[in-house]
C-alpha cells in the first residue's frame, strides 16, 4: 500500500489513536488493517493513498473534535464505549467499525445542540 505524507497534522495518526484513548490493535479493527500497519502509519507519521482509509481519519478526527467539545475528556471516552440506545444498543467505536461515522458524527451533532450552542 503506498503512502503518503499528509499536510493536515491535524489528521495525525498517532494523535488521533491517542486522542481516542485505542490501542493500535483496537485503532487497527476500526480502520480494519492490522495493527502493525498502525504502527507504520505513526512513526512515519504518513497515510495512505487509499481514500476509505484517509477519509475514516478524517472522520475520526472530526468525531474527536466535537465530541471533546460536546464532553469532558471522560465523557468523551464513555459515549465512545458506552452501549447506546440511539446506535440501537451498540457503542460509537463499533458503530465507527461498522463505517457509521456519520451516525456517530450526527449523534454528537445533536448533543452539542442540546448544550445551546
């Protein structure tokens, strides 16, 4: 798989990973690659050319950014793994694997609408 250096550091992988508080092998299943390919994408600080992938990065970075405006930091990280009934009892991180971002990103949407914001 080629790869490229991305000009978005924002779209760090490593960053994001963390940000998500995952594992590598856990980040791997989400972005279903192995975890080695993980851990080539952060020490070289590249993505790839293929374009499902860039665009889950993508996505992932923007879930991270609304969800830590719509939460605390802990919060955050239990509407990632907490079973919801809005994913029809599924956590957002196995809705992110099943490549339902966008019902993720809708759903943090709404709960930052709630705050008045």
């Amino acid at each position: 798989m080629a790869v490229v250096h991305h000009s978005n550091p924002s779209l760090n992988p490593a960053e994001i990973r963390r940000d998500l508080h995952l594992s590598r092998e856990r980040m791997a299943r989400l972005m279903d690659v192995s975890a080695k390919t993980i851990q080539l994408w952060e020490e070289r600080e590249t993505l790839p050319q293929d374009q499902r992938v860039r665009r889950q990065f993508a996505d992932l970075r923007e879930i991270v950014d609304l969800g830590l405006v719509v939460y605390t930091e802990d919060g955050f990280r239990e509407f990632l793994t907490t079973p919801l009934r809005a994913f029809d009892g599924l956590t957002a991180l196995r809705m992110i694997e099943l490549d339902r971002s966008d019902e993720v990103l809708a759903a943090l949407a709404t709960d930052y609408e709630g705050l008045g914001a």
